[in-house]
C-alpha cells in the first residue's frame, strides 16, 4: 500500500523549488480560497494546482484524494441545501408526492452556489498542501520554516506530525489485516463499516500513544531540550520560484481589485 502525505523522490520542478516558495505559494493560494467566493476563480485555483501536478508526474497523489474530497463536497452541498434558502428555488430534495403534495427541503440557487465555492475552497487547499509535502523533503522544510524564525519547537512538532500519517496509515492497514485473519467480520454495507473501525481504532490510539513516549524518550537523551541553535543552511532560489509566486501574487491583485468576488 502506497503511503499518502509521503515525501516521493523525484526530479521535477516542483522538487527543484525553494521550500520557502511553496510555502509563500501555498499561504496565498489558502488565503485567496477564503476570502474569495467567485466559483471560477476557485476552479481556476484547482484546475492549475492539477495541471501543476500532471507536470510534475504527482497526479496520481492527488487522484488518490479525489474519494474523500467527493464526499466531503456532496456532504457540504447537502448541508447548505438544508441551512441556506436565499435564491431562486430549483427544485426539492424529497420531490413532490413522496411525502407531500408540495415537496420537502427546497434546493435553492444560493445553497448550490455557497456548497460549490466551499467544495472547491477544501479541493484547492488540500491539493495545494499535498504537494507542498510530497515534494519537499522534511529536512528542507523545516530549514525553511526555521528561517522564517518559527520556534524549533512548533516546527519539529509540525514535522513529526507529518510523519505520522504515513506510519499510522501503514499500522492501520496491518492491524485490519490482522483482524481479518483472526475471522473477524464486521458484516456488509454502512454498518459493516462502521463496526470495523472500532477494533482498528483502539490499538492504533494505544500504539500511537505508546510510540509518542518512546520518541520523547529518544529526544530526552540525545539532548534535545539542551540544545541552543540549529543549524541554519541556506535555500537556494531559481526561476520556477519566481514564476510560481508571481501567479500568486497577480491571482491575489485580481481577486482584490474585483473586490473579493
């Protein structure tokens, strides 16, 4: 099983970017997300982080997420359907004759409208920071982070974090594994599902908690709470980094001179 959130060697130019660009072009391309709702500018965001990828060879990581961002964009659509009512009404969730002669749950123009702009708001973002990671080796990045003057502290926290998700991925999948090789059978369909998360859950928290003590440990006696300076090498910057955060850069003067629309 392939790892997800995993740095790829590879020779690409996003590889051969300054860590602190990405960085710069990833806080702008967070930042745009938020403060604007225009839909086509949103898409725009996406359709070049994807381009940007296909480039690179690292569609692939991002496809890999196209499951959970589905959902995660159906559930946010259905949730502004049912809390938001402003615009013309296109038709109903429950239509008309199931349950009542009028219809249940209107589905307005605004809701899809505001459900769009979110779905597209988390595709830009997740996809923009799976590439910062799957192309920027964690010892870059935190040289980069550090220069930017964030505390050791916060940046090995957020670097370790990182590498978590790999590992806990991968002992997930073993203990589900073990499990079914064990006879356990949680059953079909939602419920199945459901029930089969428990008993993966409970040794993957304790494990994890387990492994957080020992790499505590591991800090404590190299000495790591002694140490006065890191330190610091220098980050090399070329045209790609350039280009990369002048897109930003004139992507964030259109969205401020069309007054965040």
């Amino acid at each position: 099983m392939k790892e997800i959130m995993q740095y790829i060697n590879r020779d690409s130019f996003l590889h051969r970017m300054n860590p602190l660009s990405k960085i710069a072009a990833v806080t702008g391309i967070i930042t745009l997300g938020v403060f604007t709702t225009n839909p086509e500018v949103l898409a725009f965001m996406v359709l070049g982080i994807f381009l940007a990828s296909l480039v690179a060879g690292l569609q692939q990581e991002l496809l890999k997420q196209l499951k959970l961002l589905v959902f995660l964009s159906v559930t946010l659509v259905l949730l502004t359907v049912f809390t938001l009512k402003s615009g013309e009404t296109v038709g109903y969730l429950i239509p008309a004759g199931i349950l009542t002669a009028g219809g249940l749950v209107p589905v307005t123009t605004g809701a899809l409208d505001f459900g769009t702009v979110l779905s597209l708001r988390f595709f830009a973002m997740l996809f923009a920071f799976q590439l910062l990671v799957v192309t920027t080796k964690p010892s870059d990045l935190m040289k980069a982070l550090m220069a930017i003057h964030i505390p050791v502290d916060y940046v090995l926290m957020f670097v370790i974090a990182l590498r978590f998700i790999p590992s806990l991925q991968i002992e997930g999948q073993r203990i589900h594994e073990a499990q079914l090789a064990r006879g356990y059978n949680p059953g079909k369909g939602l419920r199945g599902k459901i029930m089969s998360v428990k008993p993966i859950l409970v040794p993957l928290v304790a494990n994890s908690l387990g492994r957080t003590q020992v790499l505590g440990l591991t800090m404590d006696m190299r000495g790591y709470r002694s140490r006065q300076s890191v330190e610091k090498n220098k980050l090399s910057w070329n045209k790609t980094d350039v280009a990369a955060l002048g897109g930003v850069v004139v992507m964030g003067l259109g969205v401020v001179l069309g007054g965040f629309m």
